[in-house]
C-alpha cells in the first residue's frame, strides 16, 4: 500500500480567466445555477412541499450548503460515503435514498446519526435488521423509509403486505428506528420526453403510493414524509397531494439529456449551467483534437455536444474527442479553449476532483467534489 | 476550497476473504494477471523488441513495478500528471503517447525530465515550442516523438513535409529537446473483431510507418525508437520488422470488449483479470439490484457481464445495475456477492481509488490507483 496519492490540485485559482484554466475541466455558469436554484426552489415552495436536495448529482459540499441556504430541508445521496461528506461539512440532515448492505455500511450510518438527522431506505426485513443492531450499538436512531417500487423496477417492494411486514419490523426496532414514510421514485420518467406522457407516469406513481400511505395508515403506520420526484418531475410530484417532498438534483447543473425533454405548458425553464471545458491539441484538415475524453465526460446518456456552432463530436476515446466542422464553421487552432455540455451531468461530475465556478469569464469560485467516488 | 475529502479507505486489508471486502469494488484474479503479464512479455521479448507497458489502463504504481521488474522498458501514460505519479513512484522512464497544451502542463513535463526519461509526443510545431521553452527553463532534455496518423484519424500528422518540418524544429532545439522517432498507434485496430481484418489493418499502418522512417532518414533524421501496437495487435507489431517497441496496457487485467475478439491461430490467449465485485442489495420476483452503477463501472463499450451463470445484466443506472434470472438460474438473496467483467478496463479503473489483489479467495495486495483523476 504505497504511493497513495491526494487529489490533483485544483485546474484554476479564484480570480482566473477562463483562458488560465487547465483543461480538462469542468466549469459551472453561475448565473445559470442560481436561475435555476431560484426557479426550483420558488415553485416547490409556492406547492408547499418540502425540498430535499439530491447531492449524488454533484457530490459537493459548497453547493450542498448553497441549496440548503436557499430553502432545502437538507440533502439526499445514495451512499454511507457520500453521507458521511455531507455531515462532515455540516449538512445536518441528510437521507440515503437507497438500501444499502455491509456491516461496514451500517455502521458508519448509525455513527452518522450521533451527528445529525439521517434517513436510510429499505425494502427488505435484511436491511431492518442490518440497521437496527448497529443504531443500537451506536446508541442513535436512525429515520427509516420503506422503499415502494412505483414503476421503476429497481430496488422497493411490490405489495402492501411487504409494506406492512417492514413498517411492524421497523416500529419493533424503536428507539433505534423510527419509522418516517415513503420512498417512491421513477427515475426513468425523469426523462420520458412528452410532457403529457411524463405526466400521466408521474400520475400512475401517485396512485400506487397513495394506495401504500392508506393502507400503513390503517394499520396504524402514519407516514409522515413521503419522498420521491426529480428534476425532470419534481412539479408534477410536487403538486400531487400525496408527496410532502421532492428530491431534484441535477437541477442547478443540468444535461444534455434533460435538455432533451419537452416542456409542458407553464413548466419552468431550466438552464444549462455545467460544462466540460476543453483544449484543442491537433487540428488537422478534416477535424480537429481535444484533451478530454471518457475520463472527462460519460456517455452513457450519448455523447457530449459542443457549444461552438459549425463543430460537432464525431467520436470519444480514452483521453480523447475528435471534432469535425461544417462547412462555415470558425477556425480552431492548437490551443483554443472550447465547451461541451455532457450527456450526463451525474457520472459525469464523478471523474472531476474539482468543479470551477465561473461568473461570465472569472473563476468566482473553486469547488472540491468531496464525494467524488464515494461508492461505499 | 472547503470540505477537500482525501482518499476513501480501501475496502478491504491484506488477508481479507472475498466476503470481507466491502463493495462495489474492483478485484484482480492474480493468477490470470500473471499468466497474461507471463504470456505477453515472453512473446515480445522473442520478438526482440521492446515492451513499454500502457500505465492509461492501470493508473496504479504497484502494477508498473511488476511490469517493469518483468522486463517493461518504462511505461507510457497519456497525461503530464499520469507521468508524475509514475516517476515519484520510482519509474525511471516515462512516455506520454500524446499531445499535451498549457503552459502548467509543458512545465510540468520539463521538471519530471530533470528526474528521469520523458517522452513526448508532438504533431504540430506549436507543441515542440511549448516544450522547448519549459525544457530550456528547467534545464531538462525532453525525448520527442513524431505522432504519424495511421489510420485512427485523432492526433498525428498526415505528411511526410509535416515530420520533416517537426524533425528539423525538434533538432534545432538541442539540447533541451532530443528528437527519439515515431509514436504509431492505430486505436481501432485493437479492437477488430475478426483476426484477418485486424492483421491487414496493421500491415497498412507498417507500410505508413515505413515510408515516414525512410523519408526522415534520408533526411538526416534517424528514427531510433518506432513505437505503437496495443493489446489487441501486439504480437502483429512486435513482427513488423519496422516497430521496436509495443506498448500494450490492457492486457493484465482484459475486460468484455477485449474478450469480443477472435484469436487468429497461435494468437496466445489471454484470461480476464479484472472484475468488479458487487453486492445484491434488493431482490424481486423478476429481478435482482446489485450496488454499483455507472460510477463503479464505463459502460463506453457496452455493460459488464455476470459472470455467474443464469443471470443477465439488464439494465444500470448510476449506482444500481438489475440483473435478471433465465429459468434455472441460482437463487439469489440480499447480502450476496457476485462479479462482473467490465466492458472496458480503462474507464472502469478510473472509477475506483483502489484495486483489490486476489489469490483465489484471499486478498493478497491492495493497490492505490495513485493516477485516478489524472486529467492534466
């Protein structure tokens, strides 16, 4: 176990021009984070519901802090690692929106709930059990939501008597655990591009969750936070009577994936605030180079696209992007700086150690992406 | 600049059993790791050219020490900071097969070169002005290759007018500047499926090689190293007569893709190494959700692969992937742990700050990977 190696240092300084940065890197347009900061934050507050902001999208404290300032109750992530940075940072409340198996892992979660308010999904009497013998040998309590598959066919359970099962394991487990509600989320229909079509999954979620609440209601099991929705639903979510919560992410930073959707009547426009900030390298007559590839963007979602009008990404490879232009595209020469917007701005932001904030052509501010592979 | 988060703690200790390592992980399968480390470098060694193994698919010191104690010349890297981390590491001799711009990485490079061997690639005179300025700084010799496109249309220069221009521009820099001779690298060919294709392939690039080689020592400039050929074409390199170096990386640890081509006869076959180690952390009727997404691993040339039979990868998304059952698939329960093969080794590595050194059951090493991140 040697050469253990700290993070690389940071591409840019405060006060830089764009032109200082090194590259590969990315870079976040700060007047359209906070647009879109402003523009979520104010809706899901006029639906009165709760937001909860979903840090796995960017893995930073800074901007974890900036949420919660502006109005969010606290953040969610999907990992005891990644909780484990944002109560480091002083994020007092924050949810893991996902099961999670290993002593390890739970430990580290009941450790966690010493510090601050911490959320754990679960959708099998596993994870009760799991979680309930480390919060009592940490002495904490640990809040509890059961997990319901509204679609998505993940992780969450599919009938209401799993539902019940775990609300009794749950309620048998206090102090340790308390028993707090619903996780119900459809990532897939975050990105169904029809608005109307988008609308009517988002409706059919509804009614499945409203099914659960009335039925643990019933058995005594009051469900006091109901939590799912994301960037590409969290309005629908928000107005729908049922949840007391919505979990959007990528919001401040946005994709080209998201850019994809079509918007319904009166649904807010999101900007495109995160960007990949690339060097020319080689330019030869028929395409030119940069210096950031699959270990600068994910491509899971598709390729990356380039902001400069008559250039367009051909290709990616390991450390590479070939670009080719159209007929009047401008010059590009050995040096150049150029943008892309990702795919994917989730993976994507995990390959970067650092996120630069730009405010129109200065660095303002220089993030660290603390939960950068925070797998466990 | 807050909340800088070092390293997350490796997930397992020396002496572990596979069910202690906590997950997602990346594991090595030490004993196909050696008969691939035995296999290639015994091939190129009777070929009587040199090995300079790939450090872009490991990022990972411990692994360039084993190649290197079993016979590697050096490594290659892509990047100025890949190349930092290897040389404190104690590699003494480093080739960045690649065109680097900016000023902070050119200085970078000038100061390793004080410390050991460093090659370069260029394909423009920009980038022999940039190095020879910080090499003239620093008072280092910097070892410059010509990149000649073969046919992978990315970086490299497309005439024999553009090398000999470089030639004589590299010569007048001396000493700060030593010109070696040709970085040669056709990408896609390493990954043509059928063994027939891809040799053609390669004998078309040795055809290009070889009129550049005699173009530049007509004129003077004598190409002392020719270097290229990966994993997929090593062997078809290494017995072109022209080359005389390889510069495979993937072929300690494979993955899926690699794994896609078909071997032309006496082609020396090589075993996968490298699995990522997952948890199952939800179980359905119709499927089963392991813990590591498209975080833990590249999804560029297509999923990972279940290795236990019966069970298909479905679908991932960013920290899950849903696996599901043909009939007589093994049952599987929440807490289990199965492997996967990448689909592309490179990428996936770069997800991961520590790889999991296995003999059989029991964990042997773990192995920083100190280059992670390296985008600079």
């Amino acid at each position: 176990m040697t050469d253990r190696t700290n993070w690389h240092d940071a591409p840019a300084s405060v006060g830089d021009a764009i032109s200082a940065i090194d590259t590969p890197a990315l870079v976040i347009d700060l007047d359209a984070f906070e647009h879109n900061l402003r523009t979520v934050h104010s809706r899901v507050k006029d639906a009165k519901v709760a937001l909860r902001a979903h840090g796995k999208a960017h893995k930073c404290p800074d901007i974890a802090r900036i949420q919660v300032a502006a109005g969010a109750q606290g953040v969610c992530c999907q990992k005891a690692s990644e909780a484990q940075v944002f109560v480091e940072a002083g994020i007092t409340d924050v949810l893991i929106t996902n099961e999670i198996v290993g002593v390890s892992k739970a430990e580290r979660v009941a450790r966690l709930a010493r510090q601050a308010r911490i959320g754990l999904c679960v959708d099998a009497p596993f994870h009760v059990a799991q979680i309930a013998h480390a919060a009592r040998t940490a002495g904490s309590t640990v809040e509890i939501y059961i997990e319901i598959d509204v679609g998505q066919s993940r992780c969450g359970v599919h009938t209401i008597d799993q539902a019940l099962e775990l609300a009794r394991l749950i309620a048998a487990e206090a102090p340790s655990l308390r028993f707090m509600g619903l996780h119900a989320y459809h990532g897939a229909s975050q990105h169904i591009r029809d608005p109307a079509e988008r609308s009517a999954t988002v409706l059919a979620s509804v009614d499945t969750v409203r099914t659960y609440i009335d039925a643990l209601a019933a058995a005594g099991y009051a469900c006091a936070v109901v939590t799912g929705g994301g960037t590409g639903t969290y309005d629908l979510v928000a107005a729908s009577a049922v949840y007391t919560e919505v979990q959007p992410g990528s919001y401040v930073l946005m994709d080209r994936d998201y850019a994809l959707n079509h918007l319904a009547p009166g649904e807010a426009e999101l900007r495109q605030a995160l960007y990949g900030l690339c060097t020319v390298i080689s330019v030869s007559p028929t395409h030119a180079v940069l210096d950031g590839g699959l270990k600068t963007f994910a491509v899971d979602s598709g390729l990356p696209r380039m902001v400069l009008d008559g250039w367009t990404v051909k290709s990616i490879s390991d450390e590479h992007t070939v670009i080719t232009p159209s007929g009047d595209a401008p010059d590009l020469q050995v040096g150049d700086k150029v943008r892309l917007v990702p795919g994917h701005c989730d993976p994507t932001v995990n390959l970067h150690d650092w996120l630069i904030a730009l405010r129109g052509q200065i660095v303002e501010n220089v993030w660290p992406v603390s939960a950068r592979g925070a797998l466990f």
